[in-house]
C-alpha cells in the first residue's frame, strides 16, 4: 500500500492596490478583476486599425476644442482599491475638467476620476458577459457614455451609463453619424472608423 499524497494548490496571490502602484509600469493590455491580473487576447490588426482610426479622430477633436484628451489602452481606470478591479477600455476620452482632477500625466496610477467616454472595440475573442460585466464596472465609476463598436457587424452602439444601468441610446451604421452624448460637439462618421 502507498501512502496517500495530498497536493495543495494554494490561491493565486491577490493584488492589492498598494502592490500595484510599486510594480512599474506594465505595457500589456489586462483588467485586474477583484486583485486577479485578467490578460486580454492579443488584438487582431482589423482591432488595431479600427483602435488608430477612433483614436486619431478623438485626438483631432480634442486638438481641435480644448474640451479634454483621448487615450489608447493600455491605460487603466480605476473601478475600486479593494479588492483591486481596474478595466482598460480601447479608447477614452476625458474631459480637461476630470483630467484636472486626475493624478498627474507622468503617474502611471490608475486613472481616477474616470473619463466620460469609453470605446470598446469588440474582439473575436469577447463574449456579450465579459462585454457587460465591463459596462456594468464603468457605471460604477461615473463613465457617462460608451462606444461599443462591433467590426463584424460596422455598427456602432452609444450607451448612457448611470448608476443604475446601461440604456443604448443608438446604434449608428454605414452612412450615419456617431453622435456623442457627453461631448455634444463630438460626431464621428462611421464610414472613418472602418475605412480599408
């Protein structure tokens, strides 16, 4: 007879915020959900150039107004300290009164406040749950509106954000005009962010 072996997995090691802020700066693209790094798949070159053709259009917009800043991901929004839950949407765009408010531009902390706009581009690899559960964390920490650009589909759909839920306001196609609702002078044509 052999004597039994008991093997013990022990949890993984939670992040806390504090660790967090003391492990440099990372350029891979992950949420942490409640302390838990959760690395996303490696984007396709259709998600990259969807990513540069909203970024490049923001950028100009805000160039343009004066009315905030856009940011790619990797850039993380903080949705609570403890346990640790951070989300990185593909594109945002912060207003220069929240940026105010923000920790400085060479701090690699989360950023907190959160902007008012998010982007999501959705990837082959995104279930409608994970898509959700990220919208339900934005509505938590003020975001005010989301893009949710779907590449199979070239739509894209505008949600306001409250602390009670998500409501789609509109879906924008081939043709049409995405309209922001938090930054009323913001209109992107859907036509220029699918462009070959």
């Amino acid at each position: 007879m052999t004597p039994s072996t008991t093997i013990s997995i022990s949890p993984p090691k939670l992040l806390t915020y504090k660790a967090y802020l003391e492990e440099g700066e990372i350029n891979r693209r992950y949420d942490i959900i409640d302390g838990e790094r959760k690395e996303m798949a490696n984007p396709t070159e259709d998600h990259q150039d969807i990513t540069f053709r909203l970024a490049t259009l923001l950028h100009a917009y805000g160039k343009r107004t004066g009315l905030g800043k856009m940011t790619i991901s990797p850039q993380d929004v903080l949705i609570r300290r403890n346990p640790l839950r951070t989300r990185q949407p593909d594109v945002l765009f912060i207003s220069t009164e929240r940026r105010a408010r923000n920790r400085p531009s060479n701090d690699p902390a989360p950023m907190s406040p959160a902007p008012e706009l998010v982007i999501e581009v959705v990837s082959t690899s995104e279930t409608e749950q994970i898509l959700n559960a990220k919208i339900a964390d934005y509505c938590l920490v003020e975001v005010e509106e989301v893009w949710i650009v779907r590449p199979a589909l070239q739509t894209v759909e505008v949600q306001r954000l409250t602390s009670g839920g998500a409501v789609s306001v509109a879906t924008y196609g081939s043709g049409e005009t995405v309209k922001s609702l938090a930054f009323p002078e913001l209109a992107v044509f859907v036509n220029a962010i699918f462009a070959a």
